[in-house]
C-alpha cells in the first residue's frame, strides 16, 4: 500500500488499481486497515506521494468498499519478526487467500508454506494478473 501511493509507475500502483476496479478479491480485516492508515500517514509517505491525510482516508475508504472484510477468528503471534506483518499473515490465513503480496517476502516464505499461502512481488501479482485477461 506504500509503494503504491509513492509511485505512479510501479506494480503495486497498478496492483491497488486493479482492486480497486474488482478485477481481483482484496482482503482486509480491521487491525489491518488501522495499521495502513497509520503507517500511510506518516509525514515521510504524506510528502513522497503528495497526498493529504483526506486523501488517505478516501483510499482506505474505497479499499474498505471494495475488499472482501475478513474477520480474524485465530490469531499467530508472535510468528513472523515484525509484529505489524503478523496482521498481513492473520488476514490472509483467515480469509483464505490464495497469496499475500508484499516485497518483504523473505520473512514470509517459510510460514506461508504452513499455511498453504503464496507470497508473491506486487511484480510477479500484477504479470499473473495481467496473464489472466
């Protein structure tokens, strides 16, 4: 969701577009959302992508309008090293996602498998995406 709002250009602007047009299910669950507003609000990300505060809540509005909410019946913690992926991980397992995308793969690959997730670049989405039509 960061790098989506930083750049015009890449794979997880042209991810995000493409959930947010339904071309593919989203998932979200409610810690999820609260972190990407945090997170996405940072001045650093605010300065970068030239958004507001409004403006980042009308994104996450429509993202919520969108996606498929997930509610998190069980929780793994600690499982990953950062404590925020671990709501990326919950919302996927819960929601049973076929992947979770993100560039942070390294930490992921390992506990995915036991889930039975993939974890894919906002690249490798996109060109499967793009695959399918």
């Amino acid at each position: 969701m960061v790098a989506a709002i930083r750049s015009d250009a890449g794979a997880s602007r042209r991810l995000l577009v493409a959930g947010l047009e339904a071309r593919f299910t989203m998932l979200i669950s409610v810690p999820l959302l609260i972190e990407y507003q945090a997170v996405m609000s940072r001045p650093e990300h605010l300065a970068a992508s030239r958004l507001s505060v409004a403006d980042i809540e009308a994104l996450l509005d429509a993202l919520a309008a969108v996606a498929e909410p997930v509610v998190l019946d069980f929780l793994w913690r600690p499982t990953l090293p950062d404590p925020d992926d671990d709501m990326v991980l919950e919302t996927g397992v819960n929601g049973r996602a076929d992947a979770i995308v993100m560039f942070n793969r390294r930490h992921f690959v390992r506990v995915t498998k036991q889930f039975g997730l993939g974890v894919l670049s906002p690249a490798d989405a996109i060109e499967g995406l793009e695959r399918k039509r």
